[in-house]
C-alpha cells in the first residue's frame, strides 16, 4: 500500500515530485491581464478551489488502497470548501496548545493513528491547454500530503505554509480529469511546525492549475543595486528558463505613474540576466510605498513583479532603508480567522492592513511562517515592512526533555534534520524574494541555535545578501553555538526596557538591536509600551519591535444554549493546552480594536507634542516620520477651562522634515487669573483621504493640563445643618435634613446612606484590596493567592463615635484586612466624618505588612441599587485607564453608562477602571445618587459585576449581569505590565507603598438640584 514506507516519519524525505522552488507569480496571455492582478483574468490559470469530495479517518490505515483511482466511487462522502481547515468544518479535534507538542515528543515518529483527510476532485480541462507544460499549485497544505491525478501518483510534500508544485503534463488530458489528494494531520514535519497557535489540518490555501508553454520563464530575482546618492538605481533581472529551446524575453520596467522607466531583452536558456537602468528613481519605504512594476514576456507569457527601491543597511550599530535610521513600530501576526482558522480570505488580509495603518504600525512579523503571497503584495502595496519568518517553531523538544540541558537544540544539531531545516528557509527566500516589504528573513522562531541554524542562514545569505538575517534562538541566554556571524542583527524576545538600554549603551554590541516580540499583549494590557519606546527613541542602536501580537486567536462557536462566544485552549476537551494564552492580541478575533491598541497607537505615533511656551501659545512639534514631511497633516486646537471653550482653530500648515522639529504659535490668549482646570486639546490628523484611511482621520492627539478640575455640585448653604444621633444594637443613625445615614459598629461599615428617603446603597461598604486578575498578573497572581489575598475579610478592633459639633458626627474604626491562615495583610484606622448635609468624608491610614507582594489594589467598594446606571466623572477617559496604561486617553468630562464602563475581555478580568479621576457621580436616570471626590485624584469603577464575579469566570458568557452597580473608588490600583510573557511589573507601577492615607468623600445628591 502507498503508506508502507512511512515517508511521512523520515525527515530526509522532504517530497517527491516537487517542483524546485520559484518566486510567486501568475502568468498572464497579455500586458493589460498582468497589471490587473486578478488571478482570474489569466487564460494560464483555472482555480482548482471549491467543494471536494472528503472524508475524514482517524487513522491512515483506515484508508482504503485505490480511493484515489479515476473511477473509484466517492459520491456518498462529505463536500468540503477547498481551502479550508477540517477542524472548524466539525472534523477532528479542535486544539490549541503552545509549547507542548500534541503528539508524544519522539522525534521524528508520529502516532500510528495518524489522523487522515481524504480529498477527490473531478475537474475539466480546456483544449487550449493541450500543448501546454501543466502545473499544480498547493499553496498551503498542513502537514504533508500525496496527489494522485487520474489515479497515477503524482507527489508528495511536506512543509505546510509554503507552496508545493507539481509538473502534471504527463498526467492530465483534455475535458474530464480527476485529482485525489491524500492529508495527514501529523508527519516528521510537525516537530518543525510547533507554533503558538490552534493546530488546524487540510488544505488550508488556494489550489490552482497553470498552463505554460513548453520553454518558459521559471524563475525571476530582480536584484537591485543603487548608487550612493540614491539618483541612480541598476536592476539586474535574473531570469531561470525550463524548456529544452530558448526563451525570447523582453523586460519592460513602469514607475509608478506607468510610464516606461527601461527596457532590455536577450534570448535566455537555462539561467542568464537582464540589466536596467533608472535615472533618480522614486523610493519605497513604509510611508511611501513607491512601486514599479516589472513585465517579463517570454514566449506567450507575461508575468508582473512589483519592484520597490530600496536599500537596506547597517552601520555602527544602525539600522537604516535608504540611508535613514528607521524605528520598526510593529506587531506579530499569525494567520488566524474567527470561523475559517488559518484560511484568509483577502479582504480579511485588507482589513487587518487598514487597521494596523490606522494605529500608525508599520512593521509585521509574519509569527511563525511565511504567509500568504498575496499578503506580501498587499504589505508592499499599503507600506509595511515584513519580517518574513521560515515555518519553523519546535520548542516542544525543550519541554519534553531537559531545557537546562540543551534540549532545546536538539533538532538544530541534529545533521539528519539538516535538510529539513534548510528547506524551509529555501522555500520562503524563492517564494518572496522579489517583494520590497521584505526588509529581513527570519531563520524561525524557539527552535534552539546550532550547526542547522547555521546552515540556513548560510544559504540565505548567499542566495540574498541584501537584506539581514534574523534569529532571536541564537540570543545568549539559551546557550546555542556560539558562532552567530550568520546573523546580522542581535534579537531579544521580552526583554525589559532596562534590559535593552543596557544593550544600547554596552560599546561592545556592534549590531542593531530588534525586540521581535515585546509588550506581551494579553487581555487588559500591555501597560509597558511607552517604558519601551521611551528607550528606543534615545537609543539609535536600537531598531525597535514587534508586539505580541496582533489578534485574539477565539474560535467563534456557541454554547448548547445558543449563546455565541470565542473559544479558546481547553473548551474542546483538547489536551494539552494553553487555555486562553491565545488571546493575546491587540484586536478581538473579529478585529474590534482592544484598547491596548490605542495605547499602541499613542505611543507610536509618528508625530510629538512637547510644550515651548504653552501660556504663549508656543508648541514643539517633533516629526518622527523617517520619510516624510508634515505637510500632510493638519493641527485642530482648541483651548477649554472647566469644560467651556475659550478658543479654537486649525494649523494647516506644518512643514517639519521627517526627524525634524519645529514651532509652532497658536493664536489664543492664556487667561491671566485662571481658575479651575485648563486644557488644551491638540488632534493631528489627515488632510486628504489614503487607501487605508480617509481624510480627517487622527494620527494622534496630545493634551496639556493645567489647574484641577472643579466638582460641579452646588450645595445650599442656607440648608439646616443639624444632625441628630441614634445608637441601638450596634447600629448608629445619622440623620439631617433630607438624609439618613446607618452606620455598623460592629462591622465598622454603612449599611445606609439615603437622601429624601432614596437609598444610595444596596450592601454594605467595604474595603477591598482584590482585583480580578488580568491575563499579565499571571505570575503575581500566584502570590496573591498564596497569600489569600482574595479572600480578604475585615476585622473590626474597635469603633467608637463623637459629635464634635451640633452639625457633624465622627466615626472612628481600627481594623484590618486578613484571610484565613495569614497574619493580617494590613492594619488601618479609618476617620468617618459625616456634615450637616449628609456627606460623608471618609479618612484613613494604613500600615501593610512587610512580606507582602505588591497589592492589586486598595479602596472603598460600594454596592449601589438597581437603577443606579448614568455614570458620569471628571478624568481620563473615554476608555479605561491604569497607572501604566494611559497614552490613549484624554482628561475631560464623561458621561456614560455603568454597561458603558465595561471592557468585555474574553476572559473576564479587571476592566474598565478610570485612572487620575478628579470626581465622579453614580445616579438613576433622574440623577439621584452619590458624587465623589477626593482630596487628591483617585481611580474610580462603576460595574455591574464584583472582583470576585470577573475572577471566577472563565468567558464573558458566564458572567451573570447583577442589578446592582458596584463602584470601586481606589487610592491606588498596581499597574497592569505584560508579565504574562514579558517582564515583571515595573516598580513604579507596582502598589508596594507600606503605608498610605487615603481620603474621599460620599456626597448624596440630586444631579439636577445640584449640579
């Protein structure tokens, strides 16, 4: 049988039959097909994509010997869309793991129940293609697979994210023709191919035939050499003929406009070369996206390549394209799709290419392997630079052996992997070579560092010597070889900012430094991103990263109930898994930007604001742009004090070269006397419409402020300000005018607080010290919860009450927070001070135990009633804010709804909190409530689930909604990092203070009496 040699398990049997590989391209019959770029318009080309005939085993040796013969009868099997994965078609097992292989870890063995997909196509084939050489094209086919064409074997092939082609002349006929296709989930490949990623089988991209003529263009690498200065540029066009005749090719170069650039042809059989010439030619890089393009006919073909000039270098430590230091501002991007998993289309492509423009990105790492051909035309045509990665991952090996002991270099070292692992850097370097975004080749990721490594990196060297070669393996922590001349720059994955400061500063690190992932961006986060570009803007050696990573990788699915979510590791009954640790993105699975994104987006931003006079009206603007002036953006201004605008206006005219400053004079007049909070709002933003975004869009914003702002309640003085005093059964009332208070002595807590007989709260009041942990408090959290700071109850010492005077009533409490087993975690006395109106002034201090891990937090909560929904407060907003995580927001006044403060992570979690809040009110829809403020900015939360609720849920979906509105009012919430990934909190983010006052006041109100 055509299983019983088991090449599937041989890594030096990478195919059989496969075409060498070749730059992508389609050729066309005509000059006007070819610049079209629509596959389809192509006489060569007829898609083989649609539904097939499949049928799923769970083991090979379930397949029957002779399925794949012409007339074998398959009408009774399923239909399934080609591409696509058969795990979220309902075959298999949908799996997400990321280190840890799903297989035994027995290199290069797989199960003896290798899962198979069987595929059967029948297809017709026109008469003018009879004369025609005929290929095949599986651009994507997880993990090797064999084809049989009119039930003669035809190929074999592994390595799954780069295209495998056959020569099918001698196989396939005019009219009716069959092709069976043969999947398997697992092969020896598979140890190569261990990303963090849900494991999806099938083919998983476009299949297509190509007609050619008998001689033809195979292969094209149009190598590009510019002068010093830039005003010339040469293009060596090499060309690879197949064919036993010659081949006529004629080379026809348009710039940008489409004009003729150059021209050249000769006879070429074998390999030869077609040189060009460009006097001052338009550059490429990211923001200026310049492309030409190269026509090559030959025979009856034409075949278009995009050419972008460009000069990648490095010099004393820099990294520069076209002669400029340029900052690589970019995020890790994994094939993923909420319904299709590692299936594309191009407009999903195009969406995720406008976003990241919008947010000012300019790099993609293509995490773990190369993508689709058509993204990289896409990447060159919107300006993104490309790390293009080999699909290569296999960190796997290190867990199940020794990482300490060098495991994790196991397959690197290994000479009978050797080929396997060359292979994969061959197949991208052929297939992409000719697309401008591709700045750097990446040797693939976790995959140890030794002599394989090397061999890579050697050959893509030799084949391209014009871009750098990449291997964050290599890095010396993970003590490879240690001869890493191969590589041209030095990699670091979650490095700290100190950590890679240090690096900038050591004069013995000659090459750039590249952060390929940082900021790990999971759930509620990153906070770290400005600690992060702060040193990489200081830092000239340092050529910046790539956040992890660009989207949540959720499987859209529903409950039995109906009830739709996005699925993550473990929710299938797979095993292992990494449970949520796939989402970890910057965008939702269905690309609804995270606010994290807008943090990304503030603190890249390609333009900044710095004050020069601000009372004169005087700003610094700092172009950070590596190409391109600012006359394309336009300045909106306007001046506010306590909400009411005093001035406004526009700059049109800005005119900074790309890293250059400039100053500029706003023409307002700076009140002399000002009182309350001064703001001065600042919008850069497009002045004419791109591809990817449309005129007006904002590129950035910046804010000054001045002054605090002023609490807006007017309280009557002429109000009787008497108070009367009632205790009984431990229970003290408070009551005045139009309120009444209840205070529990016992329990040092309100249980009431009521104005005009309307409650203000529905629980009691409580110190709380516990957040829902975040997806980046992974590692704290398990201090936290050793130390049970969860279960965090209060003890009351002593509580004892005071009338100073015939209008106020004080209330003394000494307590502390503890949990079972552990000493208190903190001790505090807290002052209650209730006036003549009925505000409450709340007063404490706190001594914490030394040995603690910083806090999650420390505040007063408050269980509000029903109804209570109109939030609206004097701080950062319009989106959550923490101590960190706060470029994205803008001081002003807000008005909202409790649902409207909600984050909706997809693992619930802390959200939604509202760092540096002046004052803040909770009220029903006729705006009877609570306002708040302190002596100082606190951070305030209106939600209508508690800490706890959000901790013990694992999707949104179980989260019940409560009636109820809890607020949070915090002195001081610890910031929320990237440390599920990167590094540990930052000090200045962390809640370690060991003692601390704090001070808000409870004031009952009627918003449209008192405001």
């Amino acid at each position: 049988m055509f299983t019983s040699n088991h090449i599937w398990q041989d890594p030096n049997v990478l195919h059989i039959n496969r075409q060498e590989a070749r730059a992508s391209y389609i050729p066309y019959a005509d000059t006007e097909s070819a610049k079209a770029g629509q596959r389809g318009r192509s006489s060569f080309y007829q898609t083989l994509n649609g539904n097939w005939k499949f049928r799923y085993l769970p083991s090979v040796h379930q397949a029957e010997d002779g399925f794949y013969l012409e007339h074998a009868e398959v009408s009774g099997w399923d239909d399934l869309l080609v591409p696509s994965c058969w795990q979220v078609s309902g075959y298999d097992q949908l799996h997400y793991t990321n280190v840890n292989y799903p297989i035994p870890c027995d290199p290069p063995y797989v199960p003896d129940d290798n899962p198979a997909g069987l595929y059967v196509r029948d297809f017709h084939l026109q008469e003018q293609w009879a004369a025609k050489d005929k290929t095949i094209v599986f651009e994507g086919v997880n993990s090797c697979f064999y084809v049989w064409v009119n039930g003669a074997f035809a190929g074999f092939s592994k390595g799954s994210r780069v295209p495998a082609e056959f020569d099918l002349t001698g196989n396939l006929r005019t009219g009716r023709n069959r092709i069976a296709v043969m999947v398997l989930k697992w092969c020896d490949g598979t140890y190569l191919e261990d990303q963090d990623a849900w494991r999806y089988s099938g083919i998983f991209r476009d299949v297509y035939l190509l007609a050619r003529d008998r001689s033809h263009v195979r292969d094209i690498f149009a190598k590009q050499e510019l002068s010093e200065d830039f005003n010339s540029a040469r293009l060596l066009v090499e060309i690879e003929t197949k064919g036993s005749d010659g081949v006529d090719v004629q080379v026809e170069l348009r710039d940008p406009a489409g004009h003729v650039a150059a021209t050249g042809g000769k006879t070429v059989q074998g390999k030869d070369a077609v040189a060009l010439t460009v006097e001052k030619p338009q550059l490429w890089n990211a923001e200026q996206p310049h492309l030409y393009q190269l026509y090559v006919l030959g025979g009856e073909e034409v075949i278009r390549l995009p050419v972008g000039f460009r000069k990648i270098t490095i010099a004393d430590g820099v990294f520069a394209i076209n002669g400029r230091p340029v900052k690589l501002k970019g995020v890790n991007r994994h094939d993923s799709h909420p319904e299709l998993g590692q299936t594309i289309p191009v407009a999903h492509m195009i969406k995720d290419l406008k976003l990241m423009k919008q947010h000012n990105v300019n790099t993609i790492r293509t995490s773990h392997y190369p993508n689709d051909p058509r993204f990289l035309e896409l990447c060159s045509e919107f300006g993104f630079y490309v790390v293009d990665e080999a699909d290569l991952e296999c960190h796997g090996i290190g867990i199940a052996e020794d990482w300490a002991d060098g495991a994790s270099h196991r397959l690197s070292a290994d000479l009978d992997w050797r080929a396997a692992f060359v292979d994969r850097a061959v197949r991208m370097v052929e297939r992409d070579k000719n697309h401008p975004c591709v700045i750097m080749w990446s040797m693939g990721n976790e995959s140890g560092y030794a002599e394989n490594h090397m061999a890579m990196a050697a050959w893509t060297r030799a084949r391209d010597d014009s871009r750098p070669v990449h291997y964050e393996g290599a890095a010396p922590v993970y003590q490879g070889h240690a001869d890493v001349s191969g590589l041209d720059v030095e990699s670091r994955m979650y490095a700290s900012p100190a950590e890679i400061e240090a690096y900038a500063r050591d004069a013995g690190q000659a090459k750039p430094l590249f952060l390929c992932e940082y900021s790990h961006a999971m759930g509620n986060g990153p906070g770290d991103l400005k600690d992060y570009w702060d040193v990489i803007y200081r830092n000239s050696k340092l050529m910046g990263g790539c956040v992890w990573e660009w989207c949540d990788h959720g499987v859209k699915t529903e409950t039995p109930e109906g009830i739709p979510y996005f699925a993550y590791g473990g929710d299938f009954g797979d095993m292992p898994n990494d449970g949520n640790f796939c989402i970890d993105g910057l965008v939702t699975p269905d690309r609804i930007p995270h606010k994290g994104l807008l943090e990304l987006k503030q603190v890249i931003a390609p333009i900044r604001i710095e004050r020069y006079d601000l009372k004169a009206g005087k700003l610094k603007i700092t172009n950070l742009y590596d190409f391109t002036d600012l006359s394309h953006i336009a300045l909106r201004w306007k001046l506010e004090q306590d909400g009411r605008m005093l001035a406004q206006g526009t700059v049109w005219q800005l005119d900074a070269a790309p890293h250059a400053e400039q100053i500029v004079q706003l023409p307002y007049a700076w009140p002399e006397m000002p009182e309350g909070q001064m703001l001065l709002h600042l919008s850069c933003w497009l002045k004419e419409e791109t591809r990817w975004a449309e005129a007006g869009h904002e590129v950035m914003f910046r804010q000054f402020e001045e002054g605090q702002a002023a609490t807006p309640c007017s309280r009557k003085e002429d109000a009787p300000p008497f108070v009367q005093v009632g205790e009984s059964g431990g229970l003290l009332t408070i009551e005045g005018f139009d309120f009444r208070h209840t205070f529990d002595l016992r329990a040092g807590v309100f249980v009431e607080i009521s104005k005009h007989g309307v409650p203000m709260i529905a629980a009691p009041t409580a110190f709380n010290i516990w957040r829902a942990p975040t997806d980046n408090d992974m590692q704290v959290k398990k201090k936290w919860l050793a130390q049970g700071l969860d279960r965090a109850g209060c003890k009351v010492y002593r509580a004892e009450w005071q009338r100073p005077d015939e209008q106020t009533v004080e209330i003394r409490v000494n307590f502390s927070l503890s949990g079972y087993i552990r000493h208190p975690y903190l001790h505090g006395e807290a002052v209650w001070h209730i006036d003549g109106k009925g505000a409450i002034a709340l007063h404490v201090r706190v001594n914490v135990r030394e040995n603690l891990p910083f806090l999650p937090r420390f505040g007063l909560q408050l269980t509000m009633p029903a109804g209570m929904e109109q939030v609206e407060y004097a701080g950062n907003g319009p989106h959550e804010s923490y101590i960190d995580k706060r470029q994205s927001v803008k001081k002003g006044r807000y008005a909202m709804t409790v649902d409207e403060m909600f984050e909706p992570y997809i693992k619930p979690q802390e959200n939604g909190s509202r760092y540096d809040t002046a004052w803040a009110t909770v009220a029903n829809a006729l705006g009877m409530g609570l306002l708040f403020q302190g002596g100082k900015s606190f951070s305030f939360q209106a939600a209508h689930y508690t800490p706890q609720d959000l901790t013990e849920a694992a999707h949104n979906h179980e989260l019940v909604r409560r009636k109820e509105t809890i607020v949070q009012l915090d002195y001081k919430m610890s910031g929320v990092g990237s440390n599920s990934c990167g590094p540990e909190l930052g000090e200045p983010y962390r809640f370690d203070e060991k003692a601390f006052d704090f001070a808000v006041t409870l004031i009952p109100m009627f918003k449209e009496d008192d405001f």
